[in-house]
C-alpha cells in the first residue's frame, strides 16, 4: 500500500495536470494506491480510481454529521469512493493540538462509516494511542510509523529503528499492516522500499510530482 498525502499542497489547476499525468502512467502499476489529496479535489482524483487506485482523505471529523462548522464528516464523503483517511498524522497532532482521545474518535467514525484508517504514530505515541481505542477497534487500523525528525527533511529512518518500532506497534495494536513514512523517495530510501517487513508507505514531498511518484511506486518490492 503506497498513500500519497499531498497535504495542504496544490489548486485545482496544478491537481488536474497531475491528475492528467498520473492517469497515463496508472496503467503499469501493480501496487494497491491511495490518493490522499486536498479534500476539495477528490472529485479531480474520480475518473483515476481503479482496481489497485483508490482514494483517502487527509483527516477526518471526530463528529458525525451535523453541527461542526468547518470539520468534514463521514457523511459528507458519501459518494467519492474515498475508502481510508490518514487519522493522527504529526502534522495535526502539533499544528491542531489533536489528542489520542480524538484520534480514537475520528477511527471509530472511520470504522463506522466502513472507510480503513490509518493512523500515524511517532515511536513515543504508539501504545498511547493504541490504549485510546479498544482491541477489536486496534485490529482494523492500519498503523503508519512516521518519526518527526524524518518528516519533510529529507532522510529517512534506518531500516534497523523502523523494524523495531513494528515490533512495538505489533504488540501495542495486534498483527496489523505497518506501513513507514518520513523522507520516503528513490535515493533516500532503496532498502526500506524493497523490505518485505513493511507493508507500505506514505509518502508526502515525493508524490507532488505525477512522475516522480510514479517511478517511486515503480521501484517498491
Ligand atoms: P514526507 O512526508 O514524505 O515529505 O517526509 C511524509 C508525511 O508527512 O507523511
């Protein structure tokens, strides 16, 4: 599983000519892809799902549908084939103060609406985080390692410290799919693309570029 978390990045005149671009290199890929844009470009994202494509989004309400003026619920996605949502990523956690009872909150809206989430851990957040949810909640998560200090920098974790923390996050969430992100592009991260321990990536500045995620999708095991 490749996610591609595009963050607050691009207007829909830069999505739909990475869109056009992606949607002529689709066709090779093997791998399962998740294409997390902007929420308001989804709909440019609709024609490039496929089989092995499908889409997500970036975050997601700890409310249901109703009276919470500006947060996106479950219910609002009805209709945009958007099958996971990122849940706890560093970036919400510092920047919008998320907590682990919220993120617990935005899994059980994702588990109730049927969307997989997927939900990011530093080393030091991985067993709080697991005892905000409960264990038959833990064993439909996806876990995303994503250590800070590789976050947008532009070096990747040691192969060696990843397998470590999925040890963790194993015993912390049950045998769930562990999947890396920090820094993952061709030249930072060869061995960690090509370890059969980890079962996918998210990957942030790489999937700006239609190409360049697409060759970085190309080279995974
Ligand atoms: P990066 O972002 O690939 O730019 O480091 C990854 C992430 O924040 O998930």
């Amino acid at each position: 599983m490749i996610i591609a978390n595009f963050k607050s990045n691009k207007n829909k005149s830069e999505i739909s000519e990475w869109a056009q671009k992606f949607q002529q290199l689709a066709p090779s890929i093997q791998h399962s892809v998740v294409l997390c844009p902007p929420t308001p470009h989804l709909v440019a994202f609709e024609t490039i799902r496929s089989e092995r494509i499908s889409l997500g989004v970036q975050d997601i309400s700890s409310y249901p549908a109703g009276s919470y003026t500006g947060a996106v619920s479950t219910h609002n996605l009805v209709g945009f084939g958007v099958s996971a949502a990122i849940v706890g990523h560093s970036e919400r956690r510092s920047h919008f103060h998320e907590t682990n009872q919220d993120i617990a909150n935005k899994v059980r809206e994702c588990l109730a609406a049927g969307l997989t989430p997927i939900v990011c851990v530093s080393a030091s957040e991985v067993v709080a985080t697991a005892n905000a949810l409960d264990a038959s909640e833990r064993a439909k998560c996806v876990v995303a390692f994503e250590p800070i200090e590789h976050i947008g920098t532009g070096t990747s974790d040691t192969l060696a410290h990843i397998l470590e923390t999925k040890d963790q996050v194993i015993s912390a969430f049950g045998k769930v799919p562990y999947i890396y992100g920090g820094s993952v592009n061709l030249s930072t991260a060869p061995e960690i693309l090509h370890s059969p321990e980890i079962d996918g990536f998210l990957v942030g500045s790489a999937c700006l570029d239609a190409q360049t995620f697409h060759s970085l999708i190309q080279s995974c095991a």
